[in-house]
C-alpha cells in the first residue's frame, strides 16, 4: 500500500508500525493471557459465529475476498452504515491477528468500494490497547482527521486483533476538520457496537516425563486446567507434549510436580522447539 500513510498516534509507542515494518512489543506491557477478538462466519473456516439474527439492529455480515501483494484476506466483515451531513459513512471491520491479514484486507474493501471518495483505515494487530503492531490512514482526508481518531478508538475499545475500513461517499456537504474527526471517530465505535467477538486464549504447550504408572493420574489433572494431550510417546518413561492456556501452565506444571512425588520432568516449550 505504498500509496497511503501510515501514521503513528499520539502517545504510541514510537516505534510502532510504519509504512516500512513493525517493531518489537513495548517493554513492560506482557501479553494478557485471553482478550476478546473478532468473530466472524467464514473466518478460518468457522462457521458457528454468530449469524445474521445476532447481530447488532442496522449491521450485516458480509464475506469478502481480495488479494495484496501475494496475501489474501477472504473472511467475514462485520459492516455498518450512518449518514452524516449527506456524506454515506460506511464501516467494515475484520479481524487481524496479523499485519499481512489486515492490510490484504484494506485491499479488499479498497477494491470493493474503488469508486468511493475516500476508504480510511486503522489496525492493531495485536492484544487490545497494544501499539507494537498498529497502521492507519487518512486516504486523501486532511491529516489527522481519519486514521488516527480510528486508531484511538480501536486501540480503546476493548477488542484485540481488529482492523476498519471507513468508506465515505461525499455527499456535497464539507465537514470541516473538526467534523471529520468526530465522524471518523463515531463510525470506529460504531463497527466495535455489537460487534461478534470470542476469546482468544494465549496457548502455552508444556513437556511432562514421567512413570507410566503416573499416566493416568497426569491425565486426571488435565481438566482442571483446561489442558489436552498434544502427543504422548511411550519408551521408558511416557513423555507428553501438553496444551493449555498460559495463564495455567505454572500451576499445572507445579501440580504434576505434587503428583508425582517430584519424580517427573516438565518444561514450557519455547514456540520454536517440537
């Protein structure tokens, strides 16, 4: 998108997302261990979000499909629409767990609405009110009155992982600078309104070594934890690969240590190592 800006907001963190790359997590900020993100139908295969009938009054969820230097986005979006003044202000919102995923999606509602004045857009691909992967654009608005005043709202309203797309088709009236922040602000919060979320649980996979005679009671403990068996290897000793949210691998770890005597090796797996 070497066409538009990237702006960095103000009191983010100076080296988030340009228009050149993205910069390492802010220092101190440790990843929440479950946060609400999008959920749409056609997203990753999904088909249980929710439909039409849950959905906010005015809303529609659409599915869409566009292609960026290579990447792809084809996904549910959820969509809203407002008149302001005789501008026609329409919102597209998509979940973004990555840069590359949300920027293809840009590309698609570019696409889709080409023949629009302006299509304006905002991400932060990452846990919500995080700024070590953030973009936006004002698309040919006067600086400052679109983009950023999206991004605030995404980055404050509460969801992870999400991208917008504000379209707008002039409709003869000016806004003035000041309008067109509180209009680009507004449609923000209006695509986070009723928007269909779920929660993403940060995994964690934990190593276990231990007598086959403490496999059964390793198992026992796995609900309580949330936890499943990812793999299990049978040798001398049984050696496991667990899965579990983050939040509980120190506590399941320890409670493995207790059953089993402190006769059991167990580990956290780095996102690196099999």
């Amino acid at each position: 998108m070497t066409d538009q800006r990237t702006s960095t907001p103000s009191g983010a963190a100076p080296g988030a997302e340009t228009a050149t790359g993205e910069s390492a997590p802010p220092a101190g900020q440790p990843t929440p261990a479950r946060y609400p993100v999008p959920f749409l139908s056609g997203q990753s295969g999904r088909t249980d979000a929710a439909g039409p009938e849950a959905l906010a009054q005015g809303a529609e969820l659409v599915h869409i499909a566009g292609f960026s230097r290579g990447a792809g986005f084809a996904g549910g979006v959820y969509r809203r629409e407002d008149s302001i003044k005789r501008s026609r202000f329409i919102v597209s919102v998509a979940h973004a767990p990555d840069t590359a995923t949300a920027r293809a999606f840009i590309e698609a509602v570019r696409a889709e609405f080409a023949d629009a004045t302006h299509n304006c857009w905002a991400f932060a691909a990452g846990p919500p009110g995080d700024t070590a992967r953030i973009g936006c654009s004002d698309d040919g608005e006067p600086h400052g009155t679109a983009g950023r005043p999206m991004l605030q709202q995404l980055l404050h309203g509460g969801v992870g992982e999400v991208a917008a797309v504000v379209t707008r088709y002039f409709g003869g009236v000016k806004l003035g600078t000041g309008g067109l922040v509180r209009a680009y602000a507004a449609m923000a919060r209006l695509g986070l309104d009723g928007l269909p979320l779920r929660q993403r649980i940060v995994p964690a996979r934990v190593s276990v070594v231990l007598a086959h005679g403490r496999a059964g009671a390793l198992r026992r403990l796995l609900p309580a934890y949330e936890a499943a068996i990812l793999s299990e290897v049978h040798g001398a000793d049984v050696e496991c690969i667990v899965g579990l949210p983050v939040e509980h691998a120190a506590a399941f770890m320890a409670a493995v240590i207790d059953m089993a005597a402190g006769e059991a090796l167990v580990d956290v797996l780095s996102r690196t190592e099999d």
